[in-house]
C-alpha cells in the first residue's frame, strides 16, 4: 500500500496496525516511495554464557603479575638508542 505522507499523518494509528498484521506500508512524498513502515524485530544476541569454558586458562595471582623475562630484558638490558 502506498500513503502519501499527508493521509500517513492523519491515519498513522490505522496504518501501524495494518503494518504490525503483516500488510507492507510505504510512505511517499509526492508520490515517490521514501520510507517503508515496518514492525520492529527485538535483535538476538549471539552471546551464549560459558562458551568459552575450559578454553580458556584460569589465571592466579601469582600467573598475573609475574614478570616477562623477555621483556623486562628488552627493558633493563637493551640499548636506549642503539648504534648505528
């Protein structure tokens, strides 16, 4: 169905609902199509809790704040500006 948006102003109430019961509503301007009234679709989320489980390392305290060897040499023993 195509409403200009003049007749969409006054019967926006009725077209929603024809909208929602399946019928495809275009709005126009001038008789050119610019907007389709459609029924909103809450978004699944692709999310699923414990997908990762078992995968994943469990880190301790210990685990978190050791050192990195290599870069604590990178660090300590490497050359600020090194020689060219």
């Amino acid at each position: 169905m195509l409403v200009n948006i003049s007749e969409a102003k006054t019967n926006l109430s009725s077209l929603i609902n024809r909208a929602y019961q399946g019928e495809k509503i275009t709005i126009a301007k001038h008789n050119l199509p610019m907007i389709d009234l459609v029924v909103h679709q809450p978004q699944k989320h692709g999310l699923k809790l414990g997908l990762m489980k078992g995968k994943v390392k469990e880190l301790n305290n210990y685990d978190w704040f050791a050192e990195d060897e290599e870069i604590n040499a990178s660090f300590y023993d490497g050359e600020i500006f090194p020689e060219e």
